[in-house]
C-alpha cells in the first residue's frame, strides 16, 4: 500500500512514514478537509486514467478505504 501512502503524502504535502495507520479516518489526519478529498479523488482519476463514481469516492473515509478502491479499479481494468 505504499502507493496510496505517497499519494496521501503528497495531497498532505508530508513525508509517508507520518501517516497515520491505516484505519485511521482521513477526516483524522491533521490538515485534512473538503479540498484534500478533491485532490486525492483528482490525483487517484489521474493515475488510474479513469473517473471514480460518487459511491466510490463517498466510501473513501480511511486509508484502506482508499487502497480498496485502487485495487478495485485496478481489477476491473
């Protein structure tokens, strides 16, 4: 799951390793807001070439959450 650390890190504009666990709710993660989710769900359509749908993106509330729709879209590809 290293991808979506970085990504997170990266939306965060902080190091990966100070990342909270993975099931630890994105509202939790210090910095985090409204626009952080838009640019995550921007960043994860632009990696994956592809649009996420309004449940998927409603569904991201924690880390994993985030990873499991990766590996959804990945499968379904």
């Amino acid at each position: 799951m290293p991808e979506v650390h970085e990504w997170l890190a990266d939306v965060l504009m902080c190091e990966p390793e100070s990342l909270p666990p993975e099931h630890t709710p994105l509202s939790q993660i210090e910095g985090w807001d409204s626009l952080k989710h838009v640019s995550l769900v921007l960043s994860l359509e632009s990696t994956l070439h592809q649009k996420l749908t309004a449940e998927q993106i409603r569904a991201m509330v924690t880390i994993s959450d985030v990873a499991g729709v990766l590996r959804q879209r990945a499968a379904d590809a």
